[in-house]
C-alpha cells in the first residue's frame, strides 16, 4: 500500500501563477463557447426580420440599448480574439513560437490586437451611422 503522506499532490490555485498563455489558452476556449451564443443572437435577429417590421424594430431596439451595446462590442472581442489566438495556435501546430519569450509575446500580441481591431470596428460602425 501507497504511503499517502509522501505521494505527490498536483499544484492548487494558490500555488499556480498566471500567466499570458495559460490566460491566452482558456479566453480561447472561452470565446469558443461565445461564438454559440453570437450564433443565436444573429439567428434572433435574423428570424425576426423574417417575422416582420414590428418583430425587427424590437430586437433592433434591444441590440441598441446600453446592454445589448455591450453584448455586442463583447461578442466582436470574442470573435476578434478567436480569429487572432487561432492563427497563433495555427503556428504552434506547424512547431513555431514555442520559445517562452514568442509565446508570452503572441500571447499579449493576441490580446492587444483583438482589442485594437474591435476598437477599429466599432469606430467604423460609429462613424458610419451604425447601418442607419
């Protein structure tokens, strides 16, 4: 029988030290999952414009309250950082950037980039009226 006071014990959350490619790794996995939910915001929308004008004026409302502005310049983060992390793991899959200092580089280049190009993106619908 196994000694269990001299057996390793894995590392709990007080030892474990965040870093940018553990937090890279799990908005990954997070925005993933965000994607089914845009998903089904854009088929509310889609659907009732398909119900008619009453239907699309209401959820066009929602989307432009302050909530639903957020919900939005959220899900274009998400979308953003999905597409920018993925074409880093496109190159962890072909064996580059696993060096600690590339990977800690493209990991907060992820995160700045995706900031950057939502920022770029709503100042574009802001500036063109938002569709109007």
């Amino acid at each position: 029988m196994a000694n269990h006071a001299t057996a390793p014990v894995s590392p709990h959350l007080q030892i474990w030290r965040w870093t940018v490619t553990m937090a890279a790794s799990i908005f990954q996995r997070a925005t993933g999952v965000a994607q089914y939910a845009g998903a089904i915001l854009l088929t509310v929308w889609l659907a009732s414009a398909a119900m008619g004008e009453q239907a699309f004026n209401t959820v066009q409302s929602l989307f432009a309250s302050p909530l639903g502005l957020i919900i939005l310049v959220g899900y274009t983060w998400s979308i953003s950082f999905h597409l920018i992390n993925g074409i880093r793991f496109l190159f962890w899959d072909a064996g580059y950037g696993f060096k600690v200092k590339t990977a800690n580089l493209t990991g907060w280049l992820a995160f700045g980039v995706s900031i950057l190009l939502t920022a770029i993106i709503w100042a574009i619908v802001i500036v063109t009226g938002g569709g109007n």
